[in-house]
C-alpha cells in the first residue's frame, strides 16, 4: 500500500476542510457582494439610506397630524363662531299707508344661526321715514310684529331651511 490509513484520513480530512474554505470565501464573497447591491439600492441620490428616509417620513408624519388637529380646532371654533353670524336674511317690501304707492317701505330681518337677531322696519310717508329696530330671540319677539316683520323672519327661516335641507 501506498498510503497509511491514517495518512488517507488525513488528506481526506485536509481536502474536505480546503473545500470547506474555498466555500466559505465563495459565500463570504456573494455577500459581500449583496451588501454592496443592497446598499446600492437602499440609498437615494443624496446618500441617504432607506432608513434614514423612513425615519425622516416618519417624523414628518407626526408634525403634519399635529398641523391637521391644530387645524381641525381652528375649523371647529370656526363653525361654533359661525352660528352666531348672520347668516339668514330676507326682504320684504310693503306700502304702509293707503295714501303712499311704490312699495318704499320694507321690513328687513337679519339672524344668526340660532335665529336671534333683528328686524329693522322703515315705514315711508310723504312726510318722511320712520325706522323701527326689534330684537328677535329663536325667531319670535318679546313686542308684538307687524305682518311684513313677522313674514320677513319666516321668510329667512325658511329659506335658509330650504337651502340647507337639500344638499
């Protein structure tokens, strides 16, 4: 024989460890080089990796959401603010004496969003104007209306009733 068995084992044994070697440098290598691919494609054209542009998005993410609440209490300050503007009006001309044509005098009222607000009558004669102001409270008055008052309020209900009912 040629060869010893201990002498086969060993070169056996040598052989299999410099395979072993060759494979790990192999791989060692690929990863390496998937490193390199990877880093490549994790970062953007200012060198920035995938990472750090999550993270930057992330933040970005919880300052907008504090824009939008901050945003969403100034919109609902608003519209508490909203029902106490005017918002309804109407117009309704009248003549108020027999003697007097043209329809010059008119009743005019003017609520908010809870129907508070006034109604303003200006009553034309030949001998001059006379201007009337009553406080309305839930669309009725603690002094008694004249018709044209009393229309021109349930005419600025209603139309503001109407115009927001069918939307």
């Amino acid at each position: 024989m040629l060869f010893s068995d201990t002498l086969l084992s060993s070169i056996i044994a040598l052989s299999v460890l410099g395979v072993i070697v060759v494979l790990l440098i192999i791989f060692t290598a690929i990863t390496i080089k998937n490193n390199i691919l990877l880093k490549r494609l994790t970062k953007n054209e200012n060198g920035k990796d995938i990472s750090q542009i999550i993270k930057e998005y992330y933040d970005k993410s919880d300052v907008n959401t504090a824009k939008i609440n901050k945003i969403l209490e100034k919109f609902d300050l608003y519209e508490k603010n909203q029902a106490l503007a005017i918002q309804k009006c109407a117009f309704v001309k009248f003549d108020s004496f027999d003697d007097v044509s043209g329809k010059l005098s008119f009743a005019l009222a003017l609520l908010d969003g809870n129907n508070n607000g006034v109604v303003v009558t200006n009553l034309f004669g030949r001998s001059g104007n006379n201007i009337y102001i009553k406080e309305i409270k839930n669309a009725s008055c603690d002094s008694s209306l004249s018709e044209y008052e009393a229309e021109a309020i349930k005419q600025a209900v209603k139309s503001f009733d109407e115009q927001h009912t069918d939307n």
